[in-house]
C-alpha cells in the first residue's frame, strides 16, 4: 500500500472555484485576508484540511481531505463563498449581474458552481499538486511557481517535495490530467 493511500483519512479531493465573470478580485490584500478568516471559521465547525492551495486573481484551486466518513465538501463551499461575500461584497466595485442571478439571490462574487475531482491515488494526487502549483506560470502571472506568494508551493519546498527551481524550464504543462 503506498504512503498515501495509508495516511489518507478521509477522502482527497480536488477543487476549482471560479469568481463570477471572473473579476480579478481574489488576490487584492483585503479579499486574502477574508478567505484566510472564513477558511478558519469553516474549518473549525466542519474540519477539512488543506493538502495544497493556490489563490489566483480570479479562481483558485485547492486539495481537501475530509474527515474520515464525512464526503459534504458541498456544505463547507457554501459558507465559504457565503460568508466570504458577506464579507467583500460592499468592498469591491458593482458589477453587472443578470436576471437570473437577482432572481435566486445570488452574490457577484462567486460562479454558481464549482467543479471536484476525486483523488484517486498517490500519481493522481501528485499530478493535480503539479498543476496547483504550475498554475500561476500557466497564466503567465510568473516566470516559476516560486514566483507567486499565494499558493502552498514554499511549503512543498520547504518540506523537500519540490526543489525551489521546480517549473522553471518547463514549456508547457499538460491538461491531460482533466481528461478522464
């Protein structure tokens, strides 16, 4: 049995949450602070624990592992964008939001949806933890993921999973590993 599957206690999944029209507004300094808070709060009333993370302007990315027998990470995404919107809202700029949206009361924040991926072994974990991680050079934001203070790649080096010049040279990284 491999190191991951004996220390997974829960389930692993893989998250992407996108901002609505995808405003840049994830990584202005008071919008971090509201996501650091609101993980917090979550956190502590339905613990989850964060594998890997990465906050770009206008999505982010991130790795759970959910406590042994409890699969509701719907739950914990909705009071993380709820009360993160709660939060931002009278903070940012006004944008434009449809119908539809003013009809169900929803925020302009966040898409409606997010998508998850389950993790299904220690090769599929470490793939989405390269795309994490390679994400803000994909988008050219950097030239190497050491480059981007929002994401969890330091604490990868620091603990010798990557070195530090990990995603420098390469070219291009592969999408392959959203194709099932």
């Amino acid at each position: 049995m491999s190191k991951y599957l004996r220390s997974q206690q829960g389930k692993t999944f893989f998250f992407t949450v996108v901002t609505y029209q995808r405003r840049p507004i994830l990584c202005l300094e008071e919008s971090r602070a509201v996501m650091k808070e609101v993980l917090a709060e979550v956190k502590a009333s339905h613990p989850f624990e964060i594998k890997a993370w990465i906050l770009l302007p206008d999505h982010l990315h991130t790795i759970w592992e959910l406590p042994k027998g409890d699969l509701d990470y719907s739950t914990r995404w909705a009071l993380i964008k709820k009360n993160f919107t709660k939060r931002v809202r009278s903070t940012l700029p006004a944008t434009t939001m449809t119908e539809s949206r003013q009809r169900h009361r929803e925020g302009a924040i966040w898409q409606r949806r997010f998508w998850e991926h389950f993790i299904r072994d220690e090769e599929d974990y470490r793939r989405h933890l390269d795309y994490i991680h390679y994400n803000p050079v994909k988008h050219g934001l950097v030239s190497s993921p050491k480059r981007w203070a929002y994401s969890t790649f330091h604490r990868y080096v620091e603990r010798g999973i990557y070195p530090e010049g990990w995603g420098e040279d390469m070219i291009e990284f592969s999408e392959e590993i959203f194709k099932e």
